[in-house]
DNA sequence: CGTTCTCTTGACTCATCTCAAATCTGGTGG
DNA sequence: CCACCAGATTTGAGATGAGTCAAGAGAACG
C-alpha cells in the first residue's frame, strides 16, 4: 500500500462548503476564530490509510470533500465497513486515545483537522460543538441501525439495491436535486469497497448489479456509472417499507 | 399482545442502582434535584410494547432495571434488533417527535422516565446531561459497529458464541465479577429474540446452541441457563481477535 | 501494447433457511 | 398432585441463496 503523505493547504471557514453542517456549524464568529487558529488541512489520495484500528489517535477533523470508510477486520481477514464518511461527516474521538476502526480514504479526501489537545479545551469550554456533535452522533446512530437491518435480514440483490438508493439521494441532496426517474450517479466505492460495506463477496455483488441491469432495474456506463430509469421500481428491489414508512 | 398499563412508583435519586452510570451521572445535586422534581417511576411487563415505530414519542428515561429492546421490522415482517437497552441505557430522543423503532421490554423493565418538555428544557440550560447523553451516545455507535461485523461476517456458530460473551460479561459487569471459567447466567432473551438480534432463524440458533453444547463449550441447564466451563474456549468460538486485539 | 488490476461469469459446494413434526416447559384447573 | 394445554424449543429432511474456486474479459497505466 503506497503511503502518500498527505498534502496540506490553507482555506478559510466562512467560504467552507461545509460551513453549515459540520461540527462547527452552530458556532459564532468568535468560536469560529478560535477553530480557525487550530485548524490545518490535510488532503489524502484514493486507498491511503488515515488511521489504523488500534493505534493511537492522531487525527480528529471534519471531510470537507471526498469519502472515507471506517471499517474493522477480523483475525482470520474478514472485514466489515462499519461507516461511510461524507463531507461534513465528523472522524476522530474526543477525550479518547484510540480508534477501534480503520480509517481509508475510498477517493481523494480531503479533512480539515484540529489539534486534538485544543479541541479537547475547547469542548469543555463551550457547549455549542458538544451540541452540534451529539446531533451528528445520533444521525449516525440511526444510520448503523438502519445498516444492521440491511446486513441482518436483506438478500443479496436488496442490498445492493439499498446502496444504489442511498447513493442515488445522497448524491442528489449534495447537488440540491430531487431524486427521480433517469438520475444517474457515479459509484464512489469499489466492488471490494461494496461487498465490505453489505457484508458480500464481490462476487455476488458483480452478480447481483448484473441481475438487477438485465432485469432493467439499472442501466450501467462502464463499471461506475449508473442510471436509474425508474426509481420507484429501485425501492421495489431495496425491501424497504413501500409506502415510506417513516419518512425522513 | 395484552399490552398492561405500566405500573408507577417512586424512588429517590440517591440510592438509584445507575445513579452512577445514566444519563444524570454527571449532575450535582442541584441538577439532580430538578431531575427528581420532573420524574416518575413505570414499569412494563415482559412482552409489552414500550414505543411503536413512527408513533410520536412520548417517553423519555433510564432503563433502572431488566432488559428492552429496539427493534426493525421490514415491511414483509423480517424483524432485525438494533439495540440492547440494559440499566442505565437511555431511551429516546431528545428534541424529536418520532423514534424509528419499535422498543420492546424483553423481561419485566423499570424506567425512570421524564417529562419530555421539561427535559429538553433542562438540557438547553445546563451541560452536564448533554456530555453524558454524548459519550453514552458515542458507546451505542461503538457497540452497533462491533455488532454489524457480526452480523455482515460471522458464521451462525460465531454469532451465538458472541452473543454468549456479550451477556457473560455484562452479567458478570452488573455483579461486580471477574468473567472466568464457570461462569453461570441466565438469557435474559427467547430464541427469537436471539434470532432477531443475530440475523438468523430460530430454528439456526437452537441447533447452533445445542452444536456448542454437544461440543463442550456451554453447559445448558434447562432452556435459559447457562455456565461456561472454559471462558477462553468460547472466545475462540466468538471469531474476534484470540489476542485480545483492541482491549476496551 | 504488454502488464496488472478490477470486474464478470461459470460450475460446484455448503451454510442457512424453509417446512414439518416431535418434544419439552411452565402454567392451569380439576 | 396430576393431567392437560399452549407456547417455546428442538430436531429432521430437503431447498436454496450466497460463498468458493477458477477462468476469462475489460480497464487503467506506464
């Protein structure tokens, strides 16, 4: 694995595109300050790995563009993607000094990042990134619960169905676009990335996006890019509660 | 479902059993004084229905004693478990209308729950409830994460083994013991419910329990109690790291 | 244009599920 | 105290979805 050294560069937070959603994001201009004074940024190449399970915890920062993956590794090589990091998406404890996951730049990321010890001062000084934290914390709760119905009780081709919806809306929403029939997207994982994140082999994954393309479910460009013809037909196939259920 | 009224009594903060580890661990006696004034004490019998999936939330409080569960349902009846709350867990959301799941009361469970209004306004005020609600929040994604490499990677033997450790050493925990060989406990848990927190069938988990049983690795005493004669023996069949890996 | 990596496809195996029946357990009323 | 019942659990037999192993087809890269 050919480790690069991250490269670092400088951008000020009032014209950050994440500004309104990360942990920062219920800050004032004077806490702001105080942020900016201890930030640095810091951009990895796509397979670079940003922290290893286990050992201890150097980064605590923010993805302001790009995806990172968390994931954990059994003894004998299985492994599981346990989280998708998104921009605004917050990596790193607080008040602890290791990671129980392996951090991997799935693309290009690049984080903005605190030094930890300021970071820490600055949470016991103030309530608002606590605040905004918590928030986070508990939307990726509900993520890891939604996920573990998927792993626990859907089938192979509900899975992948599941992810290309997940995709499909988050891509939308990070262009302010409605999802809809014909949207089309490109994959930012790897088939390997794909089957560690639904708890598959790659081969069942290439097998199922191959049934779910001749069943005219999706039409594939190349081996990235996707289109959605019908997304109401894509939900069919995901397994998830029809009717909406509770809508979010 | 013969859904009982929960029964209502009293009690006072400080000789509560997880006065030390819920969600008012943190409060000074002024803070835990407000608390007490807002407070009541409900109890649920086994089975019954605590909060539905989409319902607006009404109950806001601490697990004191017995086990509840969250839980998924698809909408073709496919039941996933996402959450184990054991003394001390907190149940709901502050700040937020409806919860995603259903919550069950697996055995017969008290609560210390909280009048949601005055709650979220104490939590607006001071900090020390939000901190706790943060780092009891942060376990729960740590605890879904060790769970969904279970459920997206372990084999069905894995899984019960696991889950065998998980309730060894939160018993032990409860009792203030050392985990060891000999260990005896009782599933606070029926085989569906095993099932639906592992992602397998019924009819998997009793043969995969009287697998280990004819292997030596547990010793079942009628259909709820266990002992484990050789802790280190199950842990091999739990699948995770032999040498401990990431000791938490 | 090879080289190398990723992805797809095929053939076969096997773990887990499904359907079905037998057995056990705890609770109830006689 | 016992017989009986309903629900929970176990066990069996067969079906099947996903994994494994192996090979071939595309893409990416120098």
């Amino acid at each position: 694995m050919p480790q690069t050294a991250p490269t670092r560069t400088a951008q000020s937070c009032p014209q950050c595109p994440i500004r309104h959603s990360a942990v920062c994001s219920l800050c004032g201009p004077s806490e702001l300050a105080e942020l900016d004074a201890i930030k640095t940024y810091q951009t990895f190449q796509a397979g670079d790995v940003i922290a290893w399970a286990g050992e201890p915890q150097t980064i605590v920062g923010s993805v302001v563009s790009g995806v990172a993956t968390l994931s954990r590794t059994l003894a004998d090589g299985r492994r599981q993607m346990v989280g998708l990091l998104l921009p605004s998406d917050f990596i790193g404890r607080s008040r602890t000094q290791v990671a129980p996951y392996d951090v991997t730049a799935a693309t290009e990321v690049t984080l903005c990042t605190f030094r930890k010890r300021a970071f820490d001062e600055m949470l016991d000084r103030t309530m608002h990134i606590e605040r905004r934290l918590l928030q986070m914390t508990l939307d990726e709760l509900d993520a890891a619960r939604e996920w573990m119905l998927l792993l626990g009780r859907k089938t192979a081709r509900e899975k992948i169905a599941s992810l290309l919806v997940i995709v499909a809306r988050r891509d939308a929403a990070l262009h302010r676009r409605e999802v809809g029939n014909g949207v089309s997207f490109r994959l930012p994982l790897t088939r390997e990335a794909m089957a560690d994140y639904l708890g598959l082999t790659i081969e069942t994954v290439s097998r199922q996006i191959s049934a779910l393309r001749k069943a005219g479910v999706v039409e594939m460009h190349g081996t990235r890019d996707v289109t959605i013809p019908d997304f109401g037909r894509l939900l069919d196939e995901s397994g998830d509660d029809a009717d909406g259920g509770i809508v979010s």
